[in-house]
C-alpha cells in the first residue's frame, strides 16, 4: 500500500470510503461536504493499488495552525494501523512546513456513541490533548470536543 496526496482526485473513491462508515458519516449534506473537500485541501490517501483503503484531509486555519478536516477508514479495513500511518505522514508532512499545531473535533464524551468513543481514543493514543467542548457548535445532539497536538515547539 501507498501514500498518494497532497492533491487528490478520487472524489468518487472517497465516497465510497464515507459511505461505508454510516454512523460517521451518517449526515448526508456533510458527507457531500466532505468529499468535495478532498478535491480542494490537502488530502492523504491510502492506496492499495487502485482501491482506496481511507483518507486524511487537512485543513489550514493559520500557516502554524492547521486542523483535520476529515479522516476515514473504509468499514473493511478499520483496526489495522491505517488510520495511525496516514496521521504520522500528515504530521510529518505538517512538521517540514513549520505548522505548530494541529488540531481536531470529535464528538464528545456527553454523547452515547460508541463509535464516536473509539474515534477520542484513536486522538489520545496519538497524543492529542482534550482542550474544550463546544456543546452547540454543530448541534445541540452533537456536541464538539476540540483536541490539539503541538507537532513543532518553539
């Protein structure tokens, strides 16, 4: 399997790889959101041939500041280290243009998702750091937890 990105063209791959993770992505006007996205920001994927396996997508917020915009294993293929490598070549990738900082929002503990509680144990096993809850930035159903790991110190 290969790294392919920053500029990607598998509109159509991407998805594919959303719609296998429905209580993700479940939200059909985000879904759409998020794979246009992938056509305009950066965005990392994993290839196994001509099948994409997952995606990373990122997003800049200030040249030292940058946030993942999007990330997702295919259904399939989840729980075998993928998610972990394309988020160590994004960092790196983040880390030779000087970013600082990279953040991220999930959904937060006050939420029953079980699938949203494996998503915050994926950030803190990566050494993301819990910084605040927005408890109505996306919906009051759906409240935002913002992480944060500093990728270059001053």
């Amino acid at each position: 399997m290969e790294i392919i990105g920053p500029n990607l063209d598998h509109a159509d791959e991407c998805e594919a790889v959303l719609r296998s993770l429905f209580m993700w992505f479940g939200i059909e006007h985000a879904l759409l959101m998020y794979v246009r996205d992938t056509t305009v920001m950066p965005t990392f994927a994993l290839a196994d041939g001509r099948d994409l396996v997952g995606f990373l997508t990122l997003r800049e917020h200030f040249a030292e500041a940058w946030d993942i915009h999007c990330v997702a294993i295919r259904a399939d293929s989840r729980g075998q280290g993928h998610g972990s490598r394309l988020l160590a070549h994004a960092e790196g990738w983040l880390r030779s243009r000087d970013v600082r900082f990279l953040q991220v929002k999930t959904v937060a503990a006050t939420s029953p998702s079980k699938e949203y509680a494996e998503t915050r144990e994926f950030y803190n096993r990566r050494g993301f750091t819990p910084i605040e809850i927005f408890p109505t930035l996306w919906d009051p159903h759906n409240p935002a937890l913002q992480y944060i790991k500093v990728l270059n110190a001053v």
